[in-house]
C-alpha cells in the first residue's frame, strides 16, 4: 500500500514512514494503553515504569488501589516541595522516557497501578497487531505523506495533501471512538458549577 504509490523508493524509507505514522497515530489516539504495576522504594521519589512492550508515552492514571495520584507538571511538584517530603505519595510526574516521579518522597516500599498509552519504540521493526488489523490504511497513507513530505524526489503537494486528510480523519475517528468509550454512544456536555 506504500509501495505501490511510491514508484523506486527504497524500502529503508518506507520502513521509516511507517514507523514514524504508526508513532503519531499512537500518540494522537491514545490507541494502545496498558496497565502496569510500579514499584515504589523508601527512600526514593524516581522510579521506572516498564511496559511490556514498545514505550510508555503518556501516564493516564497513577493508582494507589483505587485511590488515583494526582498528575502535576515538574515546576508545580517541585514548588509545593514534593521533592524534598517525606510521606505517603499523592502526586506524580513523567520525567524522561519511563521515569516516573513521585511525591511526597514514599516512606514505605509499595506497588502502584499505572494506566499508560504506548507508541512503538523509535527502533521498532514490527508494531502492535491492532495498528495492522485496524488502522493499516490510514497507516500508509501517514507513511506515504510522511515520505512525500521528506524526500523530494517523491514530493507531490497533491498526493501529499491526500494522504494527509485521510491520516488525519482516521486519527479523528479514532478519538471520537474512544471518547464515546467505542460503544458509539451520543457525546454529552455537563456543564459544571465554578
């Protein structure tokens, strides 16, 4: 499907194509989330999360239980001195590529509950079954805009725009799927009282 649309590109920046569309869309979409377990030492306020397979981009929830953490930004966690604080964790941030941050610093060694969105890792060679099964269409496409927009020997302003549209629309789709829970039930809007 990028191939043939690609007349004597090689293959290497095919692969790259591909990769680099299944990345975004991963990171658009939140497609690919994964519960793992952290573990938590005494004493210390970083910790690694490992999935098991492709890379953790986002934390979505961090749980004790069912009592979730609260997600801070780094100058927010170090400005209410989180950093320093020694009790039982109530916030938390990712700092780097699956470091995770916890404050106040744990007082006790116990295991958390982390909800995360994955992307393939920027080495991968082969990606997730639901990227091929689902979404593998707009996939090329993502790929064929990503090399038209690169390589200028393939450059095509038209085709690229095509394949564009139909990368973003299926990126679209997918985040009202997941909105909607993938029930396909109406949206609502609640208004809350300030």
């Amino acid at each position: 499907m990028v191939r043939g649309r690609l007349p004597g590109c090689p293959e290497s920046i095919q692969q790259d194509g591909v990769l680099a569309a299944c990345i975004e869309f991963c990171n658009r979409t939140h497609l690919l989330v994964e519960d793992v377990t952290v573990d938590v030492v005494s004493g210390e306020s970083r910790c690694d999360l490992y999935p098991d397979s492709d890379m953790a981009w986002e934390v979505l929830n961090l749980r004790r239980s069912t009592e979730s953490l609260v997600p801070l930004n780094r100058t927010e966690f170090i400005a209410q001195h989180l950093d320093t604080r020694v009790g039982l964790p109530e916030c938390y941030y990712l700092e780097g590529d699956g470091l995770l941050a916890v404050g106040p610093i744990p007082a006790a060694t116990e295991t958390l509950t982390a909800t995360v969105t994955l992307r393939p890792k920027d080495t991968a060679t082969q990606v997730h079954d639901a990227l091929y099964r689902d979404h593998r269409q707009a996939i090329c496409a993502g790929a064929r805009a990503w090399v038209r927009r690169h390589y200028g020997e393939w450059s095509e302003p038209r085709l690229e725009a095509e394949d564009r549209a139909m990368f973003e629309q299926a990126i679209h789709n997918q985040t009202i799927r997941r909105a909607r829970g993938g029930a396909n039930t109406s949206l609502r809007v609640r208004a809350h009282a300030f």
